[in-house]
C-alpha cells in the first residue's frame, strides 16, 4: 500500500505512467502469493487510490478481470503499445 500511495504521488500528471504502475502492482500481488480473494481485497484499495481517467480505469479493470481469471504473470502482459 505504501508503494501505490508514492507511485500515486510520482504519476500526477503522468496518468499513462499511473496504468502501467497500477497494473504492476496488482500482478505484483499474484508473485507474492496472494489467493485470487486477497488479490481482489488488495485490489480495491490500490483502485480507490490510484484513480484513472474513465478510458484508461476501463482498460485497467479489463486487465485485471483477465488476470484474476487465468492468473498470468508475464510481465509483458502489462505493456501497452508505445511503451
């Protein structure tokens, strides 16, 4: 929780930069371990802080509904073109 409120702070401005830290920590969840439960509670508080313009928060819910549901983890999974 720590690391979403400074990387909140970092990417004022910068809300491309907040979806790609926002989607890093929520897979971050799932390579500690967290069950799909946990992830879900974790999720909701990292959401509730790093807010999203409307376009970007629907791509982001996206990615996590996909993967809560296949549990991936590549990293790459997470870039968006352009990156």
């Amino acid at each position: 929780m720590i690391m979403a409120h400074l990387k909140t702070k970092a990417t004022t401005g910068d809300m491309e930069q907040r979806w790609q830290w926002k989607c890093r920590l929520v897979r971050g969840l799932y390579e500690r371990g967290y069950n799909k439960e946990g992830v879900l509670e974790l999720f909701r508080l990292v959401d509730s802080m790093m807010t999203l313009p409307e376009e970007l928060q629907v791509e982001f819910t996206e990615v996590v509904v996909i993967l809560v549901a296949l549990g991936i983890k590549k990293p790459d999974f997470f870039k968006k073109p352009g990156f």
